[in-house]
C-alpha cells in the first residue's frame, strides 16, 4: 500500500466511469488543514456577462416558486428570481401581460432616481388612488407604493404640481375627495433641481427630515428619490442590483416565436436584465434558433440555455455564444423526464462533465439539490450557481397554496414540475399527451430572509472546511485534485442521515 497516496478520488477519478453520479452517490473529504477564517470567505459568483451574485442561487423559473414577491426577497438576499411564463388567463391562454407586470414590480421595488415614478393627476380622486395602490401591492408581505408625485395631466415626466402622501389622507374619510384637496401643493413641496447626485438627493432627505424628494428639471418632474430606498440598501448589503441601483431579475421565455418574442421585446423594455430560453431540452433545433434570435437582438442582456447534460450539448450552446446553461435533465424531485421517455443523467454527473469544458458559458446546476450540502457539492462539480425550485417551494414568499397537510399537521405548500398536467393547462408548455412532472407539496419554510442566510452559513462552513476563500479557489483545488471524493455505499448515505431518538 503507498502511504503517499492521497484519501478517496479526484473528481476525474470519481466522475470518468461512465456510471451515473448523483449527491447522494459521494462526499466530499476533509484533507486540506485550514488556515483561513470565516471572514476570508465570500460566496460571490459570476452569472454571466458581467453580473455576479452575492449568494449564488436562482430562484427556478416555476409557477409554484417565483413570482414578484419571491424574485424581490431573493434579491435582496444577493440571489435572483426568474420570473415563469406560464402566466394564464381563464381560457388558459398564455397572459403575457401577467408576466410583464410582475417584472416591473421588482424593478420598481428599489431604486436610486425612480426614472418612471408612478404619477397621479391632480383631479383624480383618493378613492381612484387608492385602487391604484391596490394594483401595485406586491404579495403577501403587504409592501405597496403610497406616496405620489402629483403631475397635471398625470404623466410621469409633467409639470409639477405637488406631492399627495400616505399621511395626507384617510381611506375611509376623503375617498370622494379630489387629490388636489388633499395633496402638498408645489409651494409647500421640498423639491430638488436637475442636475443632482444621488448622495446630495439623499441628504436632502435626512436634513429636511422627509421621506420623498421630487427632482424637477424646470417645471417638470424627472425622478424621484425615496427614504424607503435608502432604508432597504442599508438593510441589505448584499441586494443584487443594477447600475441604477434597482433589483435585478430575470425571465423565462418558451422556444415558440409566436409567443417568445413577444415576450422578450416586452420583457427586456420592462427592464429585465437577462432571460432564460425554459425548456427541458435544451439541444434541439427549437431551443438553438430562440438562443440565436435572442443573441442577435438582445446581445447586451444576459442569455441562459438549457437544461443540457452532455458535453456536447455544451459545446454547441457555448460557440452560440450563450452565458450560461442550466445543467440537468431528470433529476428534479418533481420532474419525471428520465422515467416518461428515458432520457436523462444524474444531477452530479451533468454537472461535472459540462462544467469540465471550461468554456466561456458558466454551468448552473439545476435539479437534485435537496441539501445544503448539495450545493457546495455541485459547486465542487464545476458549477457556478445553483437553481433552487423545492428549496424555495417552501418559503412565505412563493406563490404556492399554504394548506396544513392531513397526516402531519404540519404545514405545507403545493410544489409541482412545470411539466405537470396542472402546469400545461392550455398546453403552452409544449407538452402533448405524457406528462414530464408531477404535483406534491413541500414543508413550509418560513420567510427567504431567515432560509437565505442559513443556506449561506452553511456554505461559508464548508468553504472554511475546504480551506477555500471564493469560488475559484475551490474550482482551482478540485481540477488539480486537491479537492477529494468518497463514494457512498446506501449505508454510508443512510448513516449520514439524521437519526430520530426514542
């Protein structure tokens, strides 16, 4: 026996057999002394075409998991949402606008200069203001815009007028009143002129002790600046955001022209930062001309494919010029593809053999992530980011049915594959007749404010066993084989499971 050689498998070793690898198959060893500390360490991740991620994780573009709500409170955990398409009216037709609304809801939600302030004129009455705050009301968590620039036709960018705040009426009292009687008129208005920084518009509002300040360039309004803005930056450090400070997101599109274009020139008018061509076969004909349409005319955005599993798949999608692909076919805990037609890889296996090109496109793992664990896992894959759909099922924020699930009584949210029966009413998810997903639920989790940071703990732990600072330093060790792997026997992986005690 040579003592010299080093515990367990490389990932070459482990992953070059030609057998099907999921996270349950292996476990990562420790065999790197650690001489870093928990505060050397930092999760950031790069997404594609310059946009990083804080906490590397997408939310998975599924109308059980992202909505509105969902992709602002991962967001501002330093993750991001992708917006679904599946979108539907009573008919069951694709409701486009539906998604369009819900991609503006997130970017309106924080920003530095609110370019597009929602506006009111000032012969509109407070009950017409207050159904347009309803309109804009985001979810569950109640948070809803109340404060407007009052312009005199209404229009985002007219003449100023005054400023109607929450504090100015009542929504029982002065419901049939005229904005105009209840707003602060322009000359009792704390207003800023064009040009002013961000930093100087903030000062203005501590000093002057307001919460919202109009920045007019002559008569006319040109942004707005807002406290509550101020608030969540300092509240969460971490927020993916844009150059002008607003929260990025994401959004799904099919690979039908006839719908996705439709949806993408709306989509990326709305603000959107990147899209994700949806389908559970990204190496077709169909998924390689929706790439190729969106590459041509909408190069500066960021562009995901997928889901793929071969190293020929990812080839292909990398000389398109994609940023990044979704790595896994068959191995969602609601997704039956390997079983309806046979063809499919194990989670780990995908990602590994895709991410061990090393093209110019970035491997997210998408599928078969239960654990935290198994996210360092596929990051010890080659994987850049993860995207989570059963992890995020059961948070508040996901637009899931909360029900109390009859043989527990625990609750629980409906959780089910996007290519479900219940998921293809209309059939706009391409499915004909042999379902690719199942319905189930999943257990409730709680806020994403409370499940992101313990996911990122979890990950800052191993990172800090691995002795790895940041994502390339744990990609550096696992391709020259520092990094190294156990395969699992059924009792190994059982005995790693909790055990009740009696």
């Amino acid at each position: 026996m040579d003592d010299k050689q080093p515990s367990g498998l490389s990932a070459e070793e482990l992953f070059e057999r030609g057998i099907g690898i999921t996270y349950d198959d292996f476990t990562i060893l420790d065999t790197i002394f650690t001489d870093i500390d928990r505060e050397d360490i930092t999760l950031k991740s790069e997404l594609g075409n310059g946009i990083y991620l804080q906490t590397p994780i997408i939310a998975s573009p599924m109308d059980t998991v992202t909505n509105a709500e969902l992709c602002i409170a991962i967001a501002l955990e330093g993750g991001i949402g992708c917006i679904h398409y599946n979108y539907k009216n009573q008919d069951g037709s694709s409701d486009i606008d539906e998604q369009i609304r819900e991609i503006e809801r997130v970017k309106r939600f924080k920003n530095g200069f609110i370019e597009h302030p929602i506006t009111v004129s000032s012969d509109q009455t407070i009950g017409q203001v207050i159904e347009l705050i309803a309109e804009n009301r985001i979810g569950k968590s109640g948070f809803k815009i109340d404060t407007f620039p009052v312009t005199y036709a209404g229009e985002p960018h007219g003449r100023l007028v005054g400023l109607l705040r929450k504090q100015d009426y009542s929504r029982t009292q002065h419901r049939s009143l005229k904005v105009r009687e209840r707003m602060l008129p322009l000359e009792k208005l704390i207003k800023a002129e064009w040009p002013i920084t961000l930093q100087e518009a903030n000062k203005i509002l501590w000093d002057s002790h307001i919460s919202s300040l109009c920045v007019t360039e002559g008569e006319k309004l040109k942004y707005l600046v807002t406290r509550s803005d101020l608030d969540k930056h300092e509240e969460y450090p971490l927020a993916t955001i844009d150059d002008n400070k607003r929260l990025r997101v994401l959004f799904a599109v099919g690979t039908r022209p006839e719908q996705g274009y439709e949806i993408l020139e709306r989509g990326f008018a709305a603000g959107a930062d990147g899209c994700i061509v949806d389908t559970s076969q990204g190496f077709t004909k169909h998924s390689a001309g929706m790439l190729k349409y969106i590459i041509k005319n909408y190069s500066d955005k960021l562009i995901i494919g997928g889901n793929i599993s071969t190293k020929e798949a990812y080839e292909y999608l990398n000389k398109l010029g994609t940023h990044a692909d979704r790595d896994g076919q068959g191995g969602g805990s609601i997704c039956t593809t390997a079983g309806s037609i046979g063809i499919a890889r194990a989670a780990a296996a995908a990602v590994y053999h895709c991410a061990k090109q090393q093209g110019n496109m970035r491997t997210l793992a998408d599928g078969g992530i239960k654990h935290v664990g198994d996210i360092v896992k596929a990051q010890s894959n080659g994987a850049s980011i993860v995207v989570l759909g059963k992890m995020l099922a059961g948070t508040e924020e996901s637009p899931g049915e909360t029900i109390v699930d009859p043989e527990s009584g625990l609750l629980v949210k409906i959780y089910r594959g996007m290519g479900s029966p219940e998921a293809n009413v209309g059939g706009i998810r391409g499915y004909k007749k042999l379902p690719q997903g199942i319905t189930g639920h999943v257990q409730y989790r709680g806020s994403i404010h409370k499940w992101i940071p313990l996911i990122r703990d979890g990950m800052i732990s191993a990172y800090h066993v691995l002795n790895c600072r940041d994502i390339n330093e744990l990609h550096k060790k696992v391709y020259n084989g520092e990094i190294r792997f156990e395969r699992r026997t059924i009792g190994s992986s059982q005995e790693s499971k909790t055990n009740v005690l009696k």
